[in-house]
C-alpha cells in the first residue's frame, strides 16, 4: 500500500524572491485569491539539527493550492525554486507519526520535521525522494477546525 494518496495532494509549494510579485503574477493568469501573508516560528529538525525556523508564507485560497514561500537563509527554502519551478508537493496524512515513521523505513531522506514542545514530530515533514523530488507530509489535524476555515480566517482582498 502507498503511504501518499493521490487524493490528499492539497498544495504546489513554490520558494520565491517575492511573494507579492509572485501571487499578482499566478493570479494575473489563474484569477486566484490569496490568504494575508503569514509569518511563522517553528521548532524544527532541519538535515538533523533542533532549531527554530522563520519562514513567511501565502496560500491560494482555490484548490489546487499554490503556497508561496518567502526565501529565507538557513531553511529548505534558502534559494529561489528554479524558474518558479515547484519546490515541494504537499500531501494531507491521517496518521503523520506512522507515515513518518513508515517514509523513514522506506529509505527515504528527511529533510525537516516540525517539532512540539517536547521535540517530538508535529505538523509536517519534508522528504527528498531518490530523483531529488521533495514531498511534504501534513497532519491535517494541525488545522483546526478545517483546512479551508484557515483560508477564510485569512483571507486577503483580491491581489
């Protein structure tokens, strides 16, 4: 059994210079609505390391989804994707720790996993396939009440 379900692909994440510039061009051809930039903090593992993370992103409010991510030094987004190409996939999971878990065993690289409090894994997980493709993990969960009721909640004017 596959451990990513087609139907659970909810996102294009794309690293760029610009996030204003970026959504009025996607939306210049696409028609697509923006949630207000966000800017996180996250206790992150990245390539092995425990620390904090700053990254700025905006998500699409129609699906398929693009997320657009501000490049930021030190962070799997420190460069630009290439030509706007796609730098991850994102995929909803049910079970996050057993997917992790079974991602690992299947020999896959982790590139970085959110952390609680306690350190464990939280939230997402990025993994680099063999032909260097990024696949990103979500705990659905971790938007409550629901995916889309975080769009609304944030939810820009037309860009």
């Amino acid at each position: 059994m596959s451990i990513i379900r087609p139907a659970n692909f909810y996102h294009f994440g794309i690293a760029v210079e610009d996030l204003e510039a970026s959504s009025r061009e996607i939306t210049s051809i696409t028609g697509s609505r923006w949630i207000e930039p966000l800017e996180f903090e996250q206790l992150t593992r990245f390539n092995g390391v425990d620390r904090e993370m700053r990254f700025t992103v905006t998500y699409s409010l129609e699906a398929p989804h693009h997320e657009l991510i501000q490049v930021a030094p030190g962070t799997p987004f420190e460069s630009p994707s290439r030509e706007g190409t796609v730098h991850h996939l994102g995929y909803w999971t049910e079970d996050f720790k057993g997917d992790l878990k079974r991602m690992r065993e299947l020999g896959y690289q982790e590139e970085v996993v959110g952390l609680d409090e306690h350190r464990e894994p939280w939230g997402f997980a990025y993994f680099v396939t063999r032909s260097g493709r990024r696949i990103e993990i979500a705990d659905r969960s971790t938007f409550e009440p629901t995916w889309d009721e975080f769009l609304l909640k944030y939810a820009a004017g037309d860009k």
